[in-house]
C-alpha cells in the first residue's frame, strides 16, 4: 500500500462530515428516538458511561475508514464525483451493508435498525468516495 497517496487533508474533513452527518442522522430530532428505543437496553442514556472512550474510538473509526477509503478510491481510479460516490456505494454494498444485515438480524433488531445504522454508513462512504476523489 502506498500512502503517499493520501490526501491527508481530505481524510481529516470526511472525519469531521462524518461526525456531523452522524450528529444530524442520530439527533432527537431524526432516527434516534427509533434507534434508541430497540437497542437501548432500558438505559437512560446512551454510552454516557465512558464517553471519552466512545468518542475516541469513533473519531479514530472514521479516521481508518477515511484512510482505508483514500487507498481504495485511488487504487479504483475514482477521479470524479459520480466515480467517488460510486466507490463509496461499492464499498459499503460489499462489506457494510451485509455484515450490519447477518449482526442486526441475529441480534433480533430486524430491518428497521439495520436501515438506520447501515443507512448512516451509506451517507458516510457514499460523501468520503466524492470527497477523496475530488480533492487530490
């Protein structure tokens, strides 16, 4: 692998839509309420027991996606737009999207979770191809 390759700029700013979109996609407002109400566990609150770690481990699991997603939009030849969103599409259609399906259906959370969770992974993959294909 070649990391030289890597926009290393592009890759901190998919960190940062990452976060946003997933602010925006789990907000009171939006799908949380519905999230929250399967997976909650009858918690209170959501990871409120060690935050430092959720958020740390959530930045650097973007940050690795974003690089991983870099080598791949490179080694796909996506120079464009379409191309990147595409890659990004392939990529979660591949890997994302099947293993949330067998996680969420042998967890008995159905359909409805795995389409909001694999859903934010979709917003993400689908904006980090544009953005690492367009910014070079």
């Amino acid at each position: 692998m070649d990391f030289s390759v890597v926009n290393w700029l592009a890759v901190l700013a998919c960190v940062v839509v990452s976060m946003v979109s997933g602010f925006l996609w789990y907000h009171q407002k939006t799908l949380f309420p519905a999230w929250w109400q399967v997976v909650g566990g009858g918690r209170a609150e959501p990871g409120m027991e060690n935050m430092g770690v959720t958020w740390a481990m959530t930045v650097l699991s973007s940050f690795v996606q974003a690089v991983a997603m870099s080598l791949m939009v490179n080694v796909m030849g996506s120079i464009t737009a379409g191309s990147g969103a595409l890659t990004g599409f392939m990529l979660w259609l591949g890997f994302i999207a099947p293993t949330y399906l067998v996680n969420k259906l042998f967890a008995g959370h159905g359909f409805k979770i795995w389409a909001i969770e694999a859903g934010n992974h979709l917003l993400n993959f689908v904006l980090f191809g544009i953005i690492l294909a367009v910014w070079r």
